[in-house]
C-alpha cells in the first residue's frame, strides 16, 4: 500500500481531509442536512485540484446535489399526483427512502472506505 501511496502522492493530511470530506457527505445524507454540505464546500476550498482529498471532496459534493435533485423530483410528483393526505404519497417516499435513498448513502460509505485508503472510487 505504500508504493501504491507514494506513488499516486497521497500524504496523511489528504487522506485526513478525504475522509473528512466523506464524512460530510455521509452526514449530509443523515444526519446534518444543510450542515454537512456546508461543511464539504467549506473542505472544497482547502483542497487543491489534483488531490485525492479534492477528490473526495467535489465527489461528496456532486453525490449529495444528486441526492436533492432526486428528493426535489419525488417530492414534486407526490404533490402532483395527490398530496400529502393520499396513502400513495406516503408509500411513495417511504420506497424513496428505502431503494434510492439508501443507494445515496452506499455509495457515501464506499466512498469513505475508499478515502481512507487513499484512493479513487475507480483505481
């Protein structure tokens, strides 16, 4: 692993950051909502491009802006096909929530297991 680091010229403190910068994203997908995609464009502006914590970082950021247009997109077709008093609405964002929700926060894991070894999501 190390040839593999010194290679590809990951340091500790970019591992350090790609793995703060996964865990935003993880915690913007649970937890944090607002506050940790503020903390991933706060970590953005702290990486240089090229890095593997930048890397990381415009990854977590395009992982969780999908993972809105895709709640946005939901929400709007429960309104439109019938509200929030309608049973579907509801078993519509509970199947959101369980199959693309879900696969949002799988790839924010593998992402952050893949950080902490110093890599891409693709090497």
């Amino acid at each position: 692993m190390q040839t593999l680091n010194a290679i590809n010229n990951v340091t500790e403190v970019s591992i350090k950051r790609a793995s703060q910068a996964t865990i935003a994203s993880l915690l913007n997908l649970t937890f944090l909502p607002i506050i940790g995609f503020i903390w991933l464009m706060i970590l953005v502006g702290k990486t240089q491009q090229g890095t593997i914590d930048h890397y990381h970082a415009v990854l977590g950021i395009k992982l969780n802006l999908m993972a809105a247009i895709a709640l946005g997109v939901v929400s709007s077709l429960m309104i439109l096909f019938g509200g929030f008093d309608s049973a579907w609405t509801w078993i519509y964002l509970l199947c959101y929530f369980m199959l693309v929700h879900s696969a949002f926060i799988i790839i924010a894991v593998w992402a952050m297991i893949r950080s902490w070894s110093g890599q891409r999501m693709r090497d």
